[in-house]
C-alpha cells in the first residue's frame, strides 16, 4: 500500500470518528433539550394548578361575604379558572367544637361519643382545659408538670402546656391520656376558628349527640356561619394542587371584611 492510500485512510476514519462523536454530542444534547422541554413543562402546569387553586379559593371568599351577590353556600362545586377545572368543597365550622373555648361538660361528652370511656373522657377533657389554662394553683401545677414530665421520660417526648390556647389541632393530640386513634377520631369534629359553642343546625351526629347529652341550652346562641372551611382542589396539564384554608367571615380588628385563620397545601 503506498503512503498516500495509507493518508487518504487514515483521514478517512478520523472524519468517521469524528462524525461518530459529533452525532453522540447532537444526541445528548437533543436529548437535554427534550428533558428541560419536559421539566419546563411540568414546572408550568404545577404553577398553573396552584395559581387556580389559589384562584378558586379567593373566588369561594368572596362569594361567602355578606351582601355577595349570587352567595355561596357549603357544599362541592366546579370552578373553571383558565385551562383548570378546580373542584372547591366548601365547609361551616359552626358546627364544630372549639377546645380553646368549651368547658370540661361538653368536651367529656365529644370524647364520650368518640369512644372514650367515661372516666376517660372527663380525665383527657380535665387536661385539655389545663393546657390552655388558666394559670393553676402552684401546688396544682407542679403536679401538672410532673405527670407530663413523667410521660415524656417514658416516651422520650417532653412536651409541657404552655397555659395557653392551643395553636394548632395537632396540640391537642400531646395532652394527657389522648391516645393516637382517639385523638384522629376527635379531630373531625374540632375546630380553632369558631367563637362560641357549636350551633346544633350546623352539628355533625358526633357533636350533636354530646351536645343532646348536656340539653337545648348549650348552643342555642351561636350565631351560624361565622367561619368556613375550603379546599381547593385543581388539576391542569396533569398537575395536581390542592389549597385548604380556615377563613373567618366578619369585621376583623384591621376593618377587613374576612381573616384567614389557615393556609397551606394539602399533602
């Protein structure tokens, strides 16, 4: 073979390599442009679905205020808002139990229906209420604290109440002799945004049969519909998003008409 076929050979396989590298690099790069093409478009629908959640939401406040024309009652409706249908349920807490407000008689009496036992009952209804206070006799609270502490020093969890209102529901599940399950069954039926006791038109059959227990007095000066719950539940582009929120619907120390007493993104 003479040295110039050898060239012209040698040549001829770097141009195929080199073909073969430039169509490798084409490939990966291609392929980088789909992905981030993907991701862009996945990162907008999920903008998109919390935008109309969102959306939905402030929609479902307005139609809640007084004097709101075409009012909104509670209950599951459709909402389109752009390219998103958004699924809003709508929920009056009036008929709910506040811990922070109820006395020991009407707690007893939830935890009764729930499935507590009687003694039971009055016990955990006793420690909801010295959670939140008021401020115990000193006698009265180092024993408080030193059953607290007892129990975190078996369970590893020191949790002591701070003689405050509860700040969220999750609180009451840390007061003494609340166990996991009785605290998932009474949670349904509990809320921090009410201002009075349940009205019973507005009760679930839990809170109305502890409310029964105690006669017609309790809850009959509730005025109904002062505080709501909503979910917002939107799907676009195949994105999911859902926001739940407590609202208080009424003249608020700022001169608003409304308080959003929770906001955050259901799991």
């Amino acid at each position: 073979m003479s040295r110039g076929r050898a060239e012209r050979g040698f040549a001829l396989l770097l141009v195929l390599w080199t073909l073969s590298l430039l169509a490798l690099l084409l490939s990966s790069l291609l392929a980088d442009g789909r992905s981030d093409l993907s991701l862009a478009a996945n990162l907008r629908a999920a903008a998109s679905a919390e935008a109309a959640a969102d959306g939905a939401l402030a929609e479902a406040i307005f139609h809640l205020l007084p004097g709101t024309p075409q009012p909104w009652q509670a209950g599951l409706r459709t909402v389109v808002i752009g390219a998103a249908r958004v699924r809003v349920l709508i929920g009056n807490e009036g008929g709910k139990v506040n811990p922070n407000l109820a006395d020991p008689s009407l707690l007893t009496a939830l935890l009764g229906t729930v499935g507590a036992d009687p003694a039971s009952a009055a016990m955990i209804a006793r420690a909801i209420v010295d959670w939140r206070g008021p401020e115990l006799a000193p006698a009265d609270h180092a024993a408080l604290m030193a059953q607290y502490l007892a129990r975190g020093r078996a369970t590893g969890d020191i949790y002591l109440p701070p003689g405050e209102p509860f700040e969220s529901l999750d609180e009451v599940g840390l007061v003494l002799g609340m166990t996991p399950v009785l605290h998932a069954r009474l949670r349904p039926h509990l809320s921090l945004a009410t201002l009075d006791d349940p009205a019973p038109a507005l009760a679930d059959s839990a809170v109305a049969a502890a409310l029964a227990q105690l006669g017609p007095a309790v809850g009959a000066t509730t005025t109904p519909g002062i505080a709501f719950s909503i979910e917002a539940y939107a799907e676009s582009g195949g994105a999911r998003f859902t926001r739940r929120a407590v609202v208080r619907i009424g003249a608020t120390q700022s001169g608003r008409a409304y308080a959003i007493l929770a906001w955050d993104q259901a799991p």
